[in-house]
C-alpha cells in the first residue's frame, strides 16, 4: 500500500542532506576546577569527566551530532520547530509505544523507559526533539501522497471480511503428495505441518496464520483468492505462491463488522498518514547516520577509539553476512523456494 509513496519520499529526501556538513565549532580547553573535596584531597572536574566520557559519552555524542544535523537540514529548507512540535511529538511517541495508557500516566512510561533503556532526561530529550525535526522535514514530502483509494483498502483490511487459516509449505508436488499421505492416514493438519512444513515458523504453530483479509499486505494474492474460496473445514488443492506450493485449510471465516466507512474514514486516514510518517522519519534518519559518518571528525581520543571500534564492528558484521550468504548460495547450486514466514 504504502510502497510507491514511500520511493516518492525516500527520493525526494535524498537531495536534502547533500549540503548539511557539520558547523565547525572553535575548540576550547576546560579548566580542570575543583568540584568538591574530600578532607585534604580535592577532587577535579577531569575525575569526573573522564570516566563519564568513557561510559557514556559516545552515545550521548551520537545523539547530540543526530539532533544537530536534523536540525541543520530543518534550518537548510526553511524549517523550525516550537515547544508545541516537541510537545506533540512527545506524547506521539508514547502513544505508539502505549496505546492504550492516559497521558496522565506518560511522565511514569518515560520514566520506565528510561530506567528500561539506561537513558537519562536529557537524551530522551534530544531523541524526541530529533523526531520533531525530522517531523517537519517529511511532512511537506508526504502532503497528498495517502488516497482515497489507500483509505478504501485499508478500511477493508480493518473492518472488512478476515478469515483465519492453517497452511502446510512445500518445496515441490511431490513433498505435497506426502503431505496428503499423512492427512489420509488421519493425522491432524496442526500435527503434519509442524512435521513436515517448510515454513518453520508457522510450522511451529500448527500451520496457523493471523487472521486476515483479502486487501492484508505482504500475503501472495493467489494465497489470498484461494483461502477466501474454501468452505469452514475445507482443505485447498496446492496453491503456488512465490517459488512454493501451499495446502491451505480453512479454520474460519469472520464477517466484516458494522462500520460504515464514511463514519470511520478521517480515523483510517490518520493512522495511514501516521504510519507513512514514522517510515518518512527512520529513512530520514538513517540518512542522516550515514551523512554523520562521511563527515564527522572526532577530537576527544578517548571517544574517537570508541567509534573507530563501533566502525569496525560493523564492517565485520558486514563481511560476516556477505561471507555467510556467499557460503549458501555456494552449497545451493540450485535455488530452492523460500522459507521465510508469510507476512502478516
């Protein structure tokens, strides 16, 4: 649904970040003053500092270079932000992650947060002004890209007929033939797909998958058009679906609920916008995390052998996968069907 937008976004913000380098601020030496003493041995500002730095510092780095650069490209296009845009992105943010808590209960959500995450006031702070940010930067980029067609489709996914299904993945007819062999003899279809189904993760559960309807995304269409033609009860004949072969049996079918669409379709809009946004910012994003690592130079040394370490890490990571898919397809002369989980 959201995919063509979502290209239209991911290209049109590419051209924001081309010209936001990191403003060079003059560097200037602390004094190592006195911050407390303990009977005749004083303790100095450094004693404190370098160990904080050492434990905390990159991190906090990070997000003062990500709120610093997401501000710059905001400022590049025009762009500011007010308490009020902090504000709502706050309690945005806390609405996703409790849905259904009263803003009243949102200072002891940050708080659990927090103590959950190891984060302090000031870099949640930083991390929601971030948000606010790259908010202003996207909307603009996403004006008119949900229609009305898109609330029509996604109001039929929420409110419209859902059925819910089991399903047994296989490699080829004549897996499929066994699986058949297996039925006949009166083994339930819960018990042959965790046997002999391909798709382990829903093999695991019996072969059963969420509820959905015929507009659900990420489902193969012939997947769909055949579960929707069988009976309660019914098992499908096999059904080919992205290079793999599928029995379907039907567990149920619900009727769509009494919504009228006209009474429901400003909420069903906002919660699609709201969805577009939230990927408009993580693409903004981690732009910008690849503009901060083409241009930033770290000073400190203590920070800068940190994230020459962090660097290093992923670009292992990175071998490491590349080695890793290299190996498979070298021991998979032929390419097999997937096995990945159906998407919800």
């Amino acid at each position: 649904m959201f995919k063509r937008a979502f290209v239209i976004v991911l290209a049109a913000t590419t051209s924001l970040f081309a010209a936001a380098p990191i403003q060079t601020i003059p560097a200037t030496k602390p004094t190592d003053e006195i911050v407390a003493t303990v009977g005749e041995r004083v303790i100095h500002m450094s004693q404190i500092r370098d160990p904080m730095i050492e434990a905390y510092g990159l991190a906090v780095l990070m997000n003062v270079v990500t709120l610093e650069l997401a501000k710059q490209t905001a400022e590049k296009n025009g762009l500011s932000i007010t308490d009020a845009d902090v504000q709502s992105e706050h309690d945005k943010l806390l609405a996703q992650l409790a849905p259904d808590a009263d803003k009243k209960d949102y200072d002891n959500l940050v708080q659990q947060l927090l103590d959950k995450q190891r984060l302090s006031h000031q870099e949640f702070d930083m991390m929601v002004r971030t948000r606010a940010y790259l908010r202003k930067i996207a909307q603009p980029l996403l004006a008119g890209k949900i229609t009305d067609e898109n609330v029509k489709e996604a109001f039929a996914t929420l409110y419209g007929e859902t059925v819910k299904v089991r399903h047994i993945q296989c490699t080829n007819l004549q897996e499929i033939a066994e699986v058949r062999r297996h039925l006949a003899a009166g083994e339930s279809f819960a018990q042959v797909a965790r046997l002999l189904s391909r798709n382990k993760q829903s093999g695991e559960a019996g072969g059963e998958l969420p509820a959905f309807s015929r507009q659900t995304p990420g489902l193969p269409q012939s997947f769909k058009d055949a579960a929707f033609d069988l009976k309660e009860g019914e098992i499908s004949d096999p059904v080919s679906a992205e290079s793999a072969y599928h029995l379907i049996k039907m567990e149920k079918r619900v009727a769509p609920k009494a919504v009228k669409f006209d009474d429901v379709k400003d909420i069903v809009r906002k919660e699609l916008e709201e969805r577009l946004m939230i990927q408009a910012q993580k693409s903004l994003l981690q732009q910008i995390s690849e503009q901060a690592v083409a241009v930033m130079k770290i000073e400190n040394p203590i920070l800068k052998k940190q994230y020459e370490g962090k660097l290093k890490q992923r670009d292992a990571m990175i071998r490491d996968r590349e080695q890793l898919r290299k190996q498979i397809e070298k021991s998979r002369p032929t390419p097999e069907p997937s096995t990945a989980p159906i998407e919800k």
